[in-house]
C-alpha cells in the first residue's frame, strides 16, 4: 500500500491518503486538520511572563540553506499563555524580543497534521541594562557617540540574529552618558564608534537577569588619521574628490572630500591595517593600500598620502581616482 499526499504551494501537507492499494479508482485525499503550538512564556525564575510578543517562523529548506517563512505573531495572555493556530506542517521557531525580557535561544518545535503538539514553556529571562560613560582619552565627554552591544561570547553582532534580543543602539548624551536597555544575561561587551575616533569597546563585564549594570566606561582612543592631497590626470590639484579610508579588517569606512587645493584629512583610524580609496564623481573607482607596496600604474587621479599614528608611515604615495 501506499501513503498519497497532496501539497500546497509552499511545500506543506494539506490532505492525504493511506494504505493505497495500487490501481485504486476514485482516491478521496482527506482534508488535514491544521496543527496548532500552544504554550506559555516564563522567566528565569519560573514566574509567568504576560503581554509580550512571541514571534513564531516556519523552517525550510533552501539552495542557501534554512530560510525562515510564514512568520507570524502572538502576545501571551494574563497568564503567560499564547497560542498559534492554523498551522501548516513542518518544523517551527519560537521567541521571545522584548526590552523587558529575551530568550536567549529559539526553541523549535516540530508539528504533524492530526497529532497533538504537546504545550511548550518558552524560557525568557529578564533583560538586563547597562549605563555609563563615553570620553576621549583625555577624559573628556564626547557626545553623540553610538553605543551598541556586542556578545563577546558569540563574537557576532546580536542585533543581525533572529534569536537575539531587541538591543536597540542609543547615543551618548552632551556629558557622554549613555544607558543600554534589553541585554541579556550573558558575557558581552559595549562598543562605542564616533566621527572623530576609532571604535572602542568596554571591559568585557557578565550581567545577571534583570541587573542594572551602572559604571561602565569606554574611552575612545586619539588613533590615526590619513591625510594628504590628491591630483588629476595632468597633475593638478584635484577638489571635491570623495575619499575614504577603510579599515580592512572591521570593514568600516570614514569618508571625506578634498577641499579647493586637494588637501584632505579622514580622522579617526585605528593603529592597524586601512585602505584608501578615492574617486572622482563618474570616474572610475581606484585604491591604495598603505601596507602595499607604493605605487600604482593604474590611470587616475593620484593621491599624495600621509599617515599619522598608524604603524608610524609617513609620506606614503598611491593612485587615486
């Protein structure tokens, strides 16, 4: 005998049919039942978490690896309880992003059209929060520095991932201050990235649920700066050229445009590894690499470079557009 199975466009099971006899006339497929995921969400200390959003997305397969589709959400009642109904067939993520509270994890569960799903309990602890001061380092406020968290554990901007907690970037006030809301309760970090500075981060510190962390520090460093004048073609001062200098190995960039003589200055780079490229607007793009070897034969605008605080060159020269 044989199992027949009728799929939706999506790839799940919406009727089907048992114990087929070959050369069966007349085969009825009968209609699935929709699965349904039923639980609650608590916290790390077991108590009943209401009101919060719980996300749900449905696994599948792909040339790319897993893709998440069919996302969906709920908000638990009073008593922590949720449900999603109407489900197709297949396997399933569940979590929990809130300022309030974030699972640390996503918990999956694998539902089968007229079997019972047994009730889940979705674990989501406390979040944490952390607050402090950024300055230069000659202990001055700076302003307007972006302050974001970064999971030293995971080495991975959390933000980006799908089972991470909603940890929203904020900016320093005019005295510097900051506050950081919605981490978890792992081992992480605090980076603070400013126009004027490399990026810097905090002492690498473990919060508790719920701990409201004061105190905490980062001192953004003088670093380097890339400065120098670009030319033309024929040789001449070139203005209005936007440049940049990246760092290669975060993949950052700090931009800038030459000013009337062709002179400009891109601050604020750390004491490693940079590239400058330069283009002029509709030319083509050129690049030079202050570790390589000097000059390129490549046409375009050249770019007279100079290095300060970064591995202490000085008078480097590459091509530019």
């Amino acid at each position: 005998p044989f199992t027949v199975r009728a799929f939706a466009a999506d790839g799940a099971v919406v009727a089907r049919a048992d114990a087929v006899a070959p050369e069966t006339d007349g085969l009825v497929l009968h209609a699935m039942t929709p699965a349904t995921i039923a639980g609650r969400v608590v916290d790390d200390s077991d108590r009943t978490v209401p009101g919060v959003e719980i996300r749900l997305a449905r696994v599948s397969s792909a040339q790319i690896g897993e893709v998440r589709i069919e996302r969906r959400a709920a908000r638990a009642a009073e008593d922590g309880t949720f449900t999603f109904g109407d489900l197709s067939e297949g396997t399933y993520e569940l979590w929990v992003r809130t300022e309030t509270h974030a699972t640390l994890e996503t918990q999956r569960v694998r539902v089968v059209h007229d079997e019972p799903t047994a009730p889940l309990e979705l674990v989501a602890p406390r979040a944490a929060s952390a607050s402090g001061v950024v300055a230069d380092a000659n202990g001055r406020p700076k302003a307007r520095a972006l302050v974001t968290y970064f999971d030293s554990s995971r080495s991975l901007y959390t933000p980006s991932q799908v089972s991470g907690p909603v940890v929203e970037p904020t900016r320093t006030d005019a005295q510097g201050r900051f506050e950081v809301l919605g981490l978890p309760a792992v081992e992480l970090q605090l980076e603070a990235t400013h126009p004027e500075h490399p990026s810097a981060r905090s002492k690498v510190f473990t919060l508790s649920p719920g701990e409201q962390r004061t105190g905490v520090g980062i001192v953004l460093s003088t670093g380097g700066a890339v400065e120098g004048i670009c030319f033309d073609s024929d040789g001449n001062p070139a203005a209005d050229r936007l440049l940049s200098a990246n760092h290669i190995r975060l993949q950052r960039a700090v931009t800038g445009r030459s000013t009337a003589d062709g002179t400009f200055e891109l601050p604020g780079r750390r004491r490693d590894d940079v590239r400058v490229p330069g283009h002029a607007r509709g030319g083509e793009r050129r690049g030079h690499r202050p570790r390589g070897s000097g000059r390129s034969a490549r046409r375009g605008a050249r770019a007279v470079v100079v290095l300060r605080g970064i591995e202490g060159r000085r008078g480097v020269q590459g091509d530019a557009d």
